[in-house]
C-alpha cells in the first residue's frame, strides 16, 4: 500500500502542513482556498503523488557489468538534391 511505504521529510511536510491549513479553515473559518490547498496537499502527501520541491526527475539508469550493451545498427543515408532538369 503506497501510504504505509518510503516516507520522506518532504512526506511528512506535504501531511503535516495540509493537515495544518484543512484544521485552520474548520477552527477559524479561513478562507477556502486554505481548504483546497491544505486538501491537495494532504492528499499529495497520503498517496505519495506530485513532484513536490522538484523532486520528480527519472532517476538515470546506469547499465551494470552484466547487461549485454545495446546493439547499434549502420544507417546508410541517401542525399537527395534537387532535380536540375526541368
């Protein structure tokens, strides 16, 4: 289940202050823009989605010593120039 694994500071940050924001709107009626921000942040925190601060770069996959290296193929290009007869 995705909310019970790899929790990280950010994580935590994205519950902790949407939690936060979704409390102040209940107790001090802020404005409601709190709410769906506190929401969105709750949410992206819970299910692990978003890339907050940045963070969702494709980690580089770096071939090991035991995978065969890709095979490359020769193309051979024709150039192709204009007819000069009309």
């Amino acid at each position: 289940m995705t909310i019970l694994r790899n929790w990280s500071l950010t994580r935590i940050l994205q519950v902790s202050f949407g939690t936060f924001l979704i409390g102040s709107f209940l107790l001090h009626g802020d404005d409601v823009s709190s709410l769906a921000f506190g929401g969105l942040l709750l949410l992206m925190g819970l299910l692990n989605i978003g890339c907050p601060l940045g963070a969702c770069a494709v980690p580089i996959k770096r071939p090991n010593s035991q995978e065969k290296p890709a095979s490359t193929t020769e193309v051979e290009y024709d150039i192709v120039a204009p007819n000069a007869h009309h």
